[in-house]
C-alpha cells in the first residue's frame, strides 16, 4: 500500500471508529485485528443485552483493493459471532464514493463514511436508514419498495401493460419491479416518480441481522493447514465437534458445530462458536496471542480455547485460565470424554 492510501486509510478508519463511539457503540481494542477485519463494534439494543448488534468493519482508501479471499473470511467471521460484515471506503474504481448510496463487493455491503455518519446519526434519533440507492453493474438503481409501488399503480388504475408503455419499459421489466426482482436505473425512477406522483423508494438497513447463506465451500476452504491443526481436529471429530480453521486471523480457528461429521453453509451453529489458538514456535509471541484472544472472547461474550503440544515450552502455563480463555495440550484433549470437554464448550 502507497503512503498516501494508508494515510487515506488511517484517517478514514480513526473516522470511523468516532462515529461508532458517537453513535454509544462499544470498540473492540485496538490491539484486536486481523486481516479481514480493523475493528468490531457492539451495542446492546433495546437495553437488553442478549440482543447485542455486532458490526465486523473493513476500511479502505479504495474499494476495489478488496479481494474475495478476504470477503470469505470476513463474511464467515460475521455469521459466527452473530454480526454483520460492513466495508467504509472512500473511492470506488478512482472514484468518491457517492453518499447515500449502497455498493457491494464480493457479497458484502459498503459505504462511504459520510453514508456511515447519517446512518449512525438516524439510528439514534430513531428516524431509521436512509440508503435508498445501489450500485450494480450497469449503473445506480433505487430499491424500490414493492408494495406501495404496486398499491400506487392500483390506486391509479393502471393495469402493467399500460404503465410499462407510459414508462417506457417492457411489461416484463415492470413485472420483475413489482416481484422484485430488479429494481429501476436512476432515470427509469425519475419517470416513476413522475407518473405515479409517490416518492416509493425503499431504505436498505445495512445494520439489520441476515441469515443468508454463504456461498463458498466452507469445507474445503476452512480446513486445517498444519499437522497440529489436523491431529486437533481428528481428535474433535471423534467426540462430534466440527471446527473450521482459519487463514492468516488472530485467531485460528472456530468451533461452529456439535455431533455432526461435516458442517455446510445453512448448518453452522452460531450460538456455540469458540474461538481458538495453537501453538507456535514462538513461545513470547504465544503468550501475545493468548492474551489478545483473551481480550477478543471477553469482547465478544465467547469461550476461548488455546490448543499446545507437549513439545512446546511450559512456560505459556503461566496464563493456564483466565474467565474466558483456556489452555489445554493435546493431551488433555485425547483423554477427555466427550462430557468433559462440553463443559469448556
């Protein structure tokens, strides 16, 4: 990266981080990020604080430097801690991002930070989100909303054939409108507008909690990359435990599941996932991790897990619990029963 991009970079992302803060959003600690994400930012909604809003961030000086690699890990990441994935950027192809409008890259949502500053600003007065524009190839459509479209057209009393000729579009584009299936280019919604005498526009709500499937194999991309790696998740296949493995993360990998031999995209339990470590040859940068993760399960309300082998130091033993984080060796893992290891699940 350039130093004018990490400038840009920085200064967007400290940005960011103060709208959030704002806004009452809790930050994850600055020590805690990864490749895939810079921050994390929660907030208890309706003072509840079972009902937590989570939001994994990515920030870019320029879009298009996001690659799909790192959209799997992040979108994985999102759906097993119970969040929403959300990238800020500023330029889009060389561009300024346009405000109030949604652009998507590799199947994450993203926005400008002046998108981000009005979002943010709404949600507190209660006024609710105001992105109504997004961009796809071919140009900028309106999400439209369906049903005052349709009780519009009703209420006019145009039947489709009649209003797709006054539009001047096909009955079947119209149809697809009104099914949702495609949405109007800019000037097809200005013609809309003009006809139907309605603003009937539709906001997206980038914060709202989704349970889209992932579309990636996360078996073959999540799988264990080193021999330990391997022999660990032998040993929790035995007693019925999946665990995806990581790439390049502060952590390595995540429990997502129990009693089931293979997990796939619509079968992760969300509920359970643990964070987990493995050893290093580095005993001090361990011990690092071990704490960051600490930090990172405290965050995030989840239970941590840090796997060693006897053939490393004793020394990490000196951190052997703490209230969310445990160390166990491989050991420890081969003798336990299946109701003993449950209770650090």
């Amino acid at each position: 990266m350039s130093v004018k991009a990490n400038t840009h970079k920085n200064e967007l992302l400290n940005s960011a981080k103060r709208e959030f803060r704002n806004a009452g959003y809790t930050l994850s600690d600055n020590s805690i990020n990864s490749s895939s994400f810079d921050f994390i930012a929660k907030k208890n909604e309706n003072q509840t604080p079972f009902e937590t809003k989570k939001m994994i961030i990515r920030v870019l000086a320029e879009l298009d430097l996001f690659k799909i690699h790192t959209s799997q890990d992040l979108r994985l990441i999102a759906k097993l801690i119970q969040g929403n994935p959300l990238l800020i950027a500023k330029f889009a192809t060389g561009k300024r991002i346009k405000p109030s409008t949604l652009y998507t890259r590799h199947e994450v949502p993203a926005i400008s930070l002046q998108t981000l500053r009005t979002v943010l600003h709404d949600e507190v007065s209660g006024k609710g989100p105001k992105i109504t524009k997004i961009t796809r190839r071919g140009g900028i459509f309106v999400n439209l909303s369906t049903s005052r479209f349709i009780e519009r057209r009703k209420q006019l009393g145009l039947d489709i054939s009649l209003l797709a000729d006054r539009l001047g579009i096909s009955r079947q584009s119209l149809y697809k409108y009104e099914k949702g299936d495609s949405k109007p280019k800019l000037e097809s919604y200005a013609r809309i507008i003009e006809i139907m005498g309605l603003d009937l526009d539709h906001p997206v709500d980038i914060f709202k909690k989704t349970d889209k499937d992932l579309d990636f194999d996360i078996n073959e991309i999540f799988k264990p990359k080193s021999s330990l790696q391997k022999e660990i998740s032998g040993y929790l296949q035995e007693k019925g435990i999946q665990i995806l493995w990581f790439r390049k993360e502060l952590f390595d990998g995540m429990f997502v599941n129990e009693h089931q031999e293979e997990v796939n995209k619509s079968d992760i339990n969300t509920g359970t996932s643990i964070i987990t470590g493995v050893t290093s040859t580095n005993e001090e940068k361990d011990n690092d991790r071990i704490l960051l993760l600490d930090k990172l399960s405290y965050f995030l309300g989840k239970k941590g897990i840090w796997f060693e082998d006897e053939e490393s130091g004793k020394e990490s033993k000196s951190i052997k619990t703490t209230n969310f984080f445990t160390i166990l060796t491989i050991s420890d893992l081969e003798r336990m029963g299946n109701k003993e290891l449950s209770k650090f699940l």
